[in-house]
C-alpha cells in the first residue's frame, strides 16, 4: 500500500471538541485513561491506521512521550500499525466458529478477492484478516467490518456483501 | 419454565429505552436502595444472595464487596467487566444489547451500596456498537435525573462513563483491565495488593462482570433471601449461559442453576438438541479455559449422578473427571467435530492473547500451538504428546495472573479424555490432510508476541 507521506494529521474542530469531551471523563492528571479511545478516533480520521506521525499527535494532544502511544498501539489487536485497504475484513477462527464452518468462509474470500490473509487487494479496497472470538459465538460462522458484525454467514450471503461492498467502495470504521 | 430475573422483559418492544424499562418497573432498585437502604444493608442483601460473581472465577460478590477499603477522603471506584473475550462467551452482549439500563440500573445501585462516585464500563472495543448503545441509554438516564447529581433526593451523586478496550483478552483479567484504562498497555499487576485496596488510579476499586452487576437488580428489589431461594446450594440464582457449537438452537439461555447438562442439551426449552441428531462427542462447559469433557462424563459424573448445570455439580470430580461453570460460555461438538483440531485453535488463541509478561506463558503457549500444528500437519510423534502434556504442567501456576492456567487446561483435559485421538493423528500422519491454517504473516502486524 502506499503511503501518503503528506497526509495533513490533524483532527477538525468537532472532533477535536469529541476528543476533549472523552478527556473530561477521567480525574485530573488522569488524562492519560484517554489515550484509547482517543487512539479509535485517530485510526478512524486517518484511513485506518495508526502512522508514526498520527500516534505523535495524539501523545502531543495528551501531553505524554510518543513512547508512551506505541507502546499502546502496539499492544492491542484493534490498531493497524500499517496501512490497510479501505474495507477490512476480520473473520473469527476460534473454535465456535471452525465448528461452524469459518474456515470455508475465510477460503473463499481469499479466492474470491484473489488475496490470502493478511493482505490488501491490488486496488487497495479491501484487507482480509482473521481475528479470535468476537463473543457472536451463537451466530457462527461470523465476521467483523468496521462496527458492523455480519453472523450465520453462508458463502452466498459473503458474494452478496462483497458485490455489495465492492460496487459501492465501502470503508469501514470501528467509530 | 425456569424463573427469569434477568431476561424477564428482554422480548418486551422497545424494553432498550427508558421509557419501556420503567414501565416494567426500572429503576426500582435505585429508587429502593436510595430511599430506603443504607449502602451496609445493601451489602447485606448481595451477601445473602449468595450470589457469585459470573465472570468466570464464582467469587462471592457480597465478601468481594466487603473487602473493599474505605480510607477517609479517597475516592472509591466500580468497574464493570464488559470485555467478555472468552471464547464461546456472548452473553454480556446479548444483555447490554437488549436490556441496556438494566445494567445501568445496577452500575447505580451497586455504586450506592460501594460509596463509589465515579463508575466505568470498560468494554471491549469489537463491541463498538454495543458501547454506542450503553451511551444512549446512559445519556437518557442522566437526562431523567437517574445519573448525576442528587439522584431521587438522596444527595447521592453519581457519575457513569463507558470505556471501550482495542482488542485484547487480557483485559478482560481484572488488573490487566485498570491497566488499560489507565492508558496503558493491558499486563496484569502482582496482586496483592487488589483491586479491593489499590485498583483504579491507585484507589479501592470493585471490578464486577456484567451479569453480576445486573443481577444487584433483582436481589435488591425482591431481597437477597428470596435470590438465594433459587439454585442449588451455593448455586444460587439464575445464570446466563451462551450456547453454540453443534446444536439446534444456540443462543443466550437465562437458567435456575441446577439444570441437568442433560436437560439443557436436549430439551426444547434450551439448546434443542445436536444438529441433525447426531451423536454428542464433547462439550466445553464454560468458555474455552475450562476442561473439555467426553459426552459421558458431561452428562454425568464420574460416580454416575446426573451432572448438572452448577458450579459443584460440574465441578464435581475436580480435574480428573470434571470441569468448571467459568463464564458459562458452552460450545457443543459432536461426533463429527475433531477435538484435536479444536483444541488447535485454542492455543492459538492462548498464544496470540498472551501478554507476554510471564515466560512459562508466552513461551509455552507458543510452543503448545506450533506443537499442535506440527500434529495437524500429519508431522507429529508420540513423543509430542508427552510434550504438550510436560509444557502444559510447566505454565499452570507459574504466572502473574490466571491466563497461564486457562492455556494450560484445555490441553491437559483434551488429552486426559481424548488421548487416542491425538495418537490416531500420529498414526496416520501425512494421510490426514484435512488441515487448513490461516496466518496473517504479511501485511498487518500481529499484536506483540505472537
Ligand atoms: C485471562 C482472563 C480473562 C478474563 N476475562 C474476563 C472477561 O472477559 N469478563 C469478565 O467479567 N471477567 C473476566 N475475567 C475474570 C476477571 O479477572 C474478574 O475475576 C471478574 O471480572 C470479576 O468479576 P465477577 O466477580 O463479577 O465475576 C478474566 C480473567 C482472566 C484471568
Ligand atoms: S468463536 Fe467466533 S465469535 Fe466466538
């Protein structure tokens, strides 16, 4: 994927207004409870991952080290330290879900996007991953885009998202 | 028909908003608790219950919450446990999704009865939507006066905030959770001291699961003795139990603790039976950390009394025969299912959660999951077994925090029970080829140490 090396990182007034809002919620001096969802936010407004520039931004906005940000990003499942295509999809492979079937789900995609896991379409539009447990364990097998959980897939009901999404260069967002 | 404390309303239209819950009756324990009660007798009422806590671990909620330091002028905290990571666990969403201001409801009465002015839902960032829906209903509480200050005249103040996570199971181990909302990154703290002395920022803090703090609801409207009255022995109460897997009709069952495993498997009323008819092999009883049991010994125990759906009953045997309630997340598989390969993707689980903190965990788990995929390629030996048995005895016990033992017992008991299997896949080597392994090895990072 390509990288925007002139990508303006700065969140508009609203958002900015949001941010503070979040950091309101904690005690004073305790401001640093915000780096998470803060982090959410960031990753949404900058096409879905967390650049060193955008994680220097968010330690500038709560007054912490950038060290402090990575070391966070770096921890949790949820933020992409590289560039993802617009859609990502996150398929669970957890027990559940194999029972159900997930392995033919993830089969698939990958054939019908031409991609295996963990890569990004040629056109950049979608990124294919598998992720563990999404607690949709009843609805199996499932898969995760953006806020949106799609349960008791079958493989036409995955073509028919995909035409979908496809057709209409569908981004995904967690917020 | 079991008694419902908790889902009793959950197929009312609109029961989400406040409006529909009130006329249902919510809030009552608020309004119960603040005018009438003081926070010791609310207490009292939980200790009564007998209830215990639905994360996972069944620790008494009354003891926990006596537990908990009360220095002059520190400010005291509630955070409630909506993580819910354990695989095969999705009850917490159902309730937060359906019935979302009856855990608001019990985040203010059980805030009440702690002194705590400052409550926080940390939920795990997957259930983004979810967040969005406690929001909503926290804002309308606020905006009905049932948040903020002076609830109902009492000159109780109290302040609900919902926190969402970024995706990691650890999390959901009660310190590792301070730590996270905290801002930092999720490694569970030495205890002592507990969260009960120095939790959030340092202060005394209870951490309470969902289920648990929704199920203040009821116990401080009808009273703790009448709780206790339902169950079984020290089971008492309902139980939010998530079923999937091989079975007709998965979903989120409220149940009376002290349903035979059998009845729930089978009966219409619950899970409807195996799809297709076919032949029960194993169940995972209480989310993927807790023993897996052949259909036998799940359905009965080792002394041939009926097992039943209580933290004794599935207990009973301890870990040569038996297995644990946990979170109540209970996957079914049938004769079909192959348990090495299940438990493949638990210790790929195990090994991708691992924080990385304590080296029996995240070495072991990393070698349990290239270990079992060495056996699913058709490339194991015997040897191997004995290998996996010794690594999994070697984490147990040996780390910070309880994630090491959650590795570890899938492993043991899916060999204590299903030995042959693993040998039969030894056996024929390259003729099993049915294995199919999905990597992100390009492209998007893992998270650290996996
Ligand atoms: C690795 C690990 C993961 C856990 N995940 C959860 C979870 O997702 N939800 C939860 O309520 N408790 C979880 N627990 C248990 C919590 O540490 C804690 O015991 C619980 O939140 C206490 O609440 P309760 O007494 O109401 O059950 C987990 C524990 C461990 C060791
Ligand atoms: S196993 Fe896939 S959502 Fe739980």
């Amino acid at each position: 994927m390509e990288i925007d090396q002139k990508r303006e990182i700065r969140f508009n007034e609203e958002t900015m207004a949001t941010v503070q809002k979040i950091i309101k919620r904690y005690p004073e001096g305790r401001e640093k409870s915000a780096l998470i969802p803060i982090l959410h936010i960031a990753q949404a407004e900058f096409d879905g991952w967390l650049s060193p520039a955008t994680m220097d931004y968010v330690a500038s906005i709560l007054n912490i080290q950038p060290i402090e940000v990575y070391e966070v990003a770096s921890f949790y499942s949820m933020f992409n330290l590289n560039p993802v295509g617009k859609c990502l999809i996150e398929v669970c492979r957890t027990s559940s879900c194999w029972l159900m079937g997930a392995e033919d789900v993830v089969r698939h995609i990958e054939k019908k996007l031409n991609i295996h896991v963990g890569e990004t379409t040629a056109d950049g539009q979608f990124t294919l991953k598998t992720v563990e447990c999404l607690g949709s364990c009843g609805t199996a097998p499932m898969m995760q885009v953006g806020h949106e959980y799609h349960e008791n897939l079958t493989l036409e009901k995955v073509d028919e998202l995909l035409n979908k999404w496809k057709a209409e260069g569908k981004r995904s967002r967690y917020c | 028909m079991g008694k419902k404390l908790l889902l009793e309303h959950v197929d009312v239209p609109g029961i989400n908003t406040l409006s529909v819950y009130r006329q249902k009756g919510g809030y009552a324990s608020v309004e119960k608790a603040l005018k009438t009660m003081t926070p010791e007798a609310v207490v009292e009422e939980v200790k009564t219950s007998g209830l215990r806590g639905r994360g996972g671990a069944g620790f008494p909620t009354g003891m926990k919450w006596s537990f908990l330091a009360k220095p002059a002028g520190v400010p005291r905290y509630l955070v409630c446990n909506a993580d819910e990571s354990e695989p095969g666990t999705f009850k917490d969403r159902y309730l937060m999704e359906k019935i979302p201001h009856l855990l608001i409801e019990g985040m203010i009465t059980a805030s009440y009865a702690l002194g705590a002015r400052t409550s926080y839902i940390y939920i795990r960032g997957e259930y983004f939507y979810v967040a969005q829906i406690l929001e909503k209903a926290i804002a309308e509480a606020y905006e009905a006066g049932l948040l903020g200050k002076n609830i109902f005249n009492s000159g109780f103040d109290h302040d609900c905030y919902v926190q969402v996570g970024a995706g990691a199971y650890i999390c959901g181990e009660e310190t590792a959770l301070l730590e996270s909302l905290e801002g930092k990154r999720g490694n569970p703290r030495i205890k002592p001291p507990f969260p009960a002395v120095a939790g959030l920022y340092g202060c005394p803090t209870v951490v309470n699961n969902v289920e648990t703090i929704a199920a203040v609801v009821p116990i401080v409207n009808h009273g703790g003795a009448a709780y206790a009255a339902i169950g079984v022995g020290k089971s008492t109460g309902t139980k939010l139990i998530s079923a999937s897997g091989h079975i007709k009709k998965p979903g989120v069952y409220e149940i009376e603790l002290g349903v035979p495993v059998e009845e729930f498997i089978y009966s219409d009323e619950y899970c409807g039976g195996i799809i297709n008819d076919r032949k029960l092999k194993a169940v995972v009883a209480g989310g993927s950390s807790v023993p897996i049991l052949p259909a036998d010994l799940i359905l009965k125990t080792a002394a041939g009394e009926p097992r039943l759906m209580s933290y004794e009953s599935l207990a009973d045997g301890g870990f040569a025969s038996g297995t644990m309630l946990g979170s109540g997340g209970f996957i079914v598989m049938d004769e079909t299912a192959s348990v090495v390969k299940n438990l493949y993707t638990f210790t790929r689980f195990y090994h991708h959660e691992s924080c990385g903190q304590c080296s029996p965990c995240r070495e072991g788990t990393g070698w349990m999951e290239k270990i079992m995929h060495k056996i699913l390629d058709g490339d194991g030996t015997m040897n191997d077994i004995e290998l996996l048995w010794d690594i999994q005895a070697k984490i147990e016990g040996k780390t910070i925090c309880p994630l090491g033992d959650a590795a570890a017992w899938p492993v043991a008991s899916a060999i204590r029970h299903f030995r042959s299997e693993f040998e039969e896949y030894v056996r024929r080597g390259h003729s099993i080829k049915d294995v199919k392994h999905y990597y992100s090895t390009k492209g998007i990072p893992e998270p650290a140490y996996s």
